[in-house]
C-alpha cells in the first residue's frame, strides 16, 4: 500500500509523545493501525504493550478488525473506549462488575424521585431528568466544584441537592455511573501509586483517536498512565472539535506541545475525501477561527462542482426542491444511499421527513428526532382545539386551565367530565373567575370554527398562551424566543392543512414514522435510503452528494451561541457538515422562517468570501 509523505513520517513515528493533525479525509485510521503495525513488525514491540483509545465501541471494534485484516493475526493488542479502560481498571482494583454500572432508566428514576421532593413545577419532565443528569456529567467530568457550578435547569441551590442526593443515592446502592469510573480512577491513582505503577508498565504505548474530543478528566488519567516513557500518539484535528456541551474543549489538544515540550507534530495534509471545489470553501470558512492550529490542506487533485449555495423563499419551497432533486439524482444513477441531508438540530428534519413521506423517497434518521406534536407546547395547543372540538375529559382542562393563569383549581374538576355550568357554579362567588371561565367557553366556540393555522394564532394571541410562555422563561432563565420556536413548528405545520381531521391523520402518520424509525434504528445498514443527520451525528461519516439544510443565523449558528467560545464550536461544526460532502454540496437557505424575516448565516458568507 502507498502512503503520502506525511502519513510515512506518522507511520514510523518512534518513541516520546506525538500529535498528528488529521483533517477530514486525511486516512487517519489507516495511519493508527499502520503504525501499531510498524511497532509490532518492525520494532519488535509486544502488542500486549500497546493500547489504543477511541470514544466509541463501535469505533474501536471497526479499528480492532481493521488491524486484524492488516495483520492476518488475532491481536493481543488492546483496543477499547475510554469508559471500558477505565472500568477495567476498577473491576480488578474494587471487584467490580456490570451489576455496579448504574442503567439509564435507574439514573432516571434517581432524579425524578429527587426532583419530586423539590416540588418543582415541570412541563416536561423527562426533559427536565435529562437536562440535570447531562450537568451532573459536566461538573464531574470538567471537575467543577459544586459550590461554583450555576445550573441552566433549575435555581442552582436546588441543582446543588439534587446532585448531592444523587450521589449518595449511588452510593447506598453501591452504583457507579460512566463519569464516575473517570472520578474513581484518578482518585485511584492518586491515591495507590503501586497500582498506577503496574497500568504504566502494562500500557507502554497509547495511541488515541479523535483525541480532540477529549475532556478534562480523560486527559488527566491518560497523562498519569503514560508517564514516565510518555508514549502518547494522539490523533486527531482541532477543526473538528465539536462536542464542547460534552466538556471536550479545543484547548486541551492546542496545549498537547506546552504539556509536552519535546512531542513532535505532523500535519497529515492532503484530503483524500473532497474535491478541490468543496475543500478550498471548507478552508475558507475555518480559518476565520482564532483559537486553532494553522495548516494548509490540500485536496488529492480531483475536481468536481462548485458548491450550490441557494435562498429559498421558505422551508415549504426549500424541502419540496430537496425532495425533487433526490428524485433527480436517483433518476440518474446515484443511490439513495449516497445522499445525506444534514441539520443543525435534531428538530430540523421534520418539514423534510413530511416531504419525504408524501414522494414516497425512503430515509433513515441517524438522530433520535423528537416528535414536535408531543412536546409539552405543542400538546398544550393541541389539547385546547381538542376541547374547542367538544372533549370534556378532565385531564384535558387539567392541562390548560391555568395557561395562562386562571386561578381555577384542581378541586373545582370534580368529576371525569367537565361542566361549564357545573365550573360556573363553582366559583358563583368569585366573578372574577367566572368571567375567564366565560372567556374560555368563548374562545374555544371561536376556535372550533376556524382553520387549523387561525386556530394555533388565535390560542396564543387571542387567549393568550403566548404570554404564559413568557412568563415560563422568565422563570427559567430561557430567552422566550427558545419556547416560541416549537409554537411556530406547530404553525408552520397547521398551515398545510384546510381542516383538523386532515391534520389530525397527517399528525398520527408522522407519529408512526417515527416510531418506525425508532425501531429500525440502523440495523437495516443495506437499505438503500437518504441518511438524516444532524451535523454532530454526520461526525466520522461520507458521502457523495450532501444538503446542508437551513443555513440561517438563529439556526446554524445556533440562536444560543452568545461568546466568541460558542461561535467558534458552531463555525467548526459547519465545516464538519461541508467535510462530509465527496463530489456534490449543496447549501441552502430561506428568506423566511415561520413567516418571519430569516438572515442568511455568516458561515455561507465567510465560505464564499474569495481569497
């Protein structure tokens, strides 16, 4: 096999620590496996010696069976995530088992008992479990002091509780999470040099991938084990750094030559994957970050098209062209299989996902994408044309009566189905309330004759869910924009239809296609279908043909992206979604989103400034 210059020169690399700058296409793997080739053949190292590090399984079985394929040889070499190094480490330190790693479902059920005892007023409930389990891992993970930690979920004294019920709880039932098998063996080594001392002489050389991805904790742990020889091979580009909300920081990887003054540095530069017309942009955009490496890419000479940057009016024209293109160039010979579209969010998808459906074109998600009709807004509007359509089920008006505020009680729902008479006569001593009850019993007669779009309208400006949403910001810290997001996808859905039977069936539809792609996963590998990604879930994969949807400020960039930090993770994460694109991009936009003026992202701008 032949190799170009640089990935020699990585290739028969030979002992200190070592950093390889891998852009995307660059043959980073085969460099990884090469050289774990070259230490055990030409350098007579024993493979036991060796361990390499990915980030995920399926990462490190794909690299264990590409160095098998190389080698003929069943490998003594150790191949494994992070997660299992370390809980190996601590199986034969502690004795411990798989029955000590704590199962999702019962970290769940840890928080929502602990949540409960806070009395918190929830809209979403496994939303909010979700959100308070990812912060824990960051401040165990960033090893952040409790004290100073300023939660994004709920008052941060509250956080502070539950994060520290949590761990007690894990520690009566004798549980151990992933971030704890980090926490644990530092302290392990820390604390017991003698054992550190057998994992050093155990793992002389240690060859990580994707090393951009590391956080803090992981970098510590693997600093200790490779002292005192200091073989650290790490690969990886701080280009593609991309999972900060992880803890995974350029920074780390930009600072490898100040913890390491002596570590060589090679660029893998040539780009094996994009033509010359996609890589030169992809350039382009990324060198207006400051905080990384400076490097001259270059492509293996192919030449194709220039990428198709186009503003659509809005989201409805943009997915129909979507849908006819694919048409296009599977008429022409491409596969479905060739063709990603790729979003910033996993709620992006779903206009796209509905086209899709109606031209019959098959797709797979990659990305759980969540159902915009059972968020707990969209399931709150939907609730109240429900009722406008004669539902009088009690936990139907549970769940609007007070949004916005009413002052109507629980107590007054007395009975399976619900009487404005009989809730009239409730309050026949407070007019005050009668009078909303009154308005409510009006505006729901109003909505029952109006179409599924002046419907949504009416519930938030007429009856006024849009300024409990507000209110529910306030609360929490959130930009209310963050919140009318989802009222708007549910508008923007409302307006394809004439009545609410016809968006009722198209809302059941969607909900089974989405339960069918949950079920599928990606198990059917051999399926010819369109890949839905987000731009995080495309991270490692290619094709020929790619869309990137939606390239909007507010969206890609992400409306949250506030410091220069957060601009710089969203820029890299453009040029992530441009990489994966091998002879056709295509980069669209709209002038209006939810019928509101849209602004083309910086980022298209910044690929298409000419040098």
């Amino acid at each position: 096999m032949e190799f170009g210059r640089t990935q020699e020169q990585a290739i028969r690399h030979n002992e200190g620590p070592m950093m390889i700058l891998a852009g995307p296409g660059s043959g980073k793997t085969t460099v990884i496996t090469q050289r774990i080739k070259y230490l055990t053949e030409s350098l007579n190292i024993n493979p036991a010696d060796i361990l390499v590090i990915t980030f995920t399984r399926a990462a490190a079985e794909e690299m264990k069976e590409r160095y098998i394929r190389l080698t003929g040889n069943a490998s003594r070499v150790t191949f494994g995530t992070f997660h299992s190094i370390f809980f190996r480490i601590l199986k034969l330190a502690y004795r411990y088992t798989a029955q000590n790693i704590v199962r999702p479902e019962q970290q769940m059920q840890l928080i929502r008992e602990l949540a409960g005892k806070e009395e918190l007023e929830l809209e979403d409930e496994n939303e909010f479990i979700s959100s308070i389990l990812s912060e824990i891992s960051s401040v165990k993970g960033e090893m952040i002091d409790l004290r100073h930690y300023y939660s994004r979920n709920c008052p941060d004294e509250t956080f502070r509780r539950i994060c520290s019920g949590y761990e007690e709880q894990m520690r009566r039932l004798g549980l151990i999470d992933f971030d704890d098998m980090m926490v644990m063996c530092r302290q392990l080594f820390l604390e017991r040099q003698d054992i550190l001392a057998a994992w050093q002489r155990r793992y002389r050389y240690i060859l990580i991938d994707e090393f951009q991805d590391i956080n803090r904790l992981q970098y510590e742990i693997i600093r200790m084990i490779a002292e005192p020889e200091n073989n650290l091979f790490i690969v990886g580009d701080d280009d593609q750094s991309i999972y900060r909300f992880r803890g995974a920081k350029p920074e780390i990887m930009l600072g490898f030559e100040r913890d390491y003054p002596g570590a060589g540095r090679i660029l893998l530069d040539v780009n094996y994957r994009c033509t010359e017309e996609i890589a030169g942009p992809a350039m382009r955009l990324i060198e207006n970050n400051e905080k990384r490496f400076s490097k001259k890419i270059r492509t293996n000479g192919a030449r194709g098209k220039q990428i198709i940057t186009r503003i659509w009016q809005d989201s409805f024209e943009e997915n129909n062209r979507i849908a006819e293109e694919i048409k296009a160039y599977q008429a022409a010979g491409y596969r479905y299989g060739d063709i990603a579209v790729l979003y910033r969010t996993n709620s992006g998808p779903r206009l796209l996902m509905e086209k899709l459906m109606e031209y019959n074109l098959p797709f797979k998600a990659r990305d759980s994408v969540p159902n915009l009709y059972e968020h707990w807004i969209s399931r709150n509007i939907l609730t109240y044309i429900r009722i406008a359509l004669g539902s009088r089920e009690r936990a139907d008006f549970l769940q609007i009566i007070n949004r916005p505020k009413r002052y109507i009680s629980r107590d007054s729902l007395r009975n399976p189905q619900v009487s404005f008479n009989e809730l009239r006569e409730w309050y026949h001593d407070k007019d005050w309330v009668a009078d909303r009850i009154e308005n409510l019993e009006y505006d729901l007669k109003a909505v029952s004759r109006m179409s599924p779009l002046a419907a949504v309208n009416y519930i938030r400006q007429g009856v006024g869910y849009d300024g409990f949403l507000e209110e529910f910001a306030a609360g929490r810290r959130m930009k209310p924009e963050e919140l009318f997001e989802t009222a708007d996808q549910l508008k923007e859905s409302a307006a394809g239809f004439k009545t609410f039977e016809e968006w009722f069936r198209h809302i059941e539809d969607y909900g089974e296609e989405l339960k069918r792609q949950a079920q599928a996963g990606l198990k059917e590998k051999s399926q010819d279908a369109v890949t839905l990604a987000t731009m995080h879930g495309s991270k490692g994969l290619e094709f020929k043909i790619v869309y990137i949807l939606d390239a909007n400020e507010g969206v890609t960039p992400h409306g949250k992206a506030a410091l220069d930090e957060d601009m710089e993770e969203e820029r890299r994460l453009f040029y992530v979604a441009m990489t994966r694109a091998r002879e056709r991009l295509h980069v669209y936009a709209v002038k209006e989103r939810y019928h509101k003026k849209a602004e083309l992202s910086r980022f298209v701008e910044e690929y298409l400034c000419k040098e």
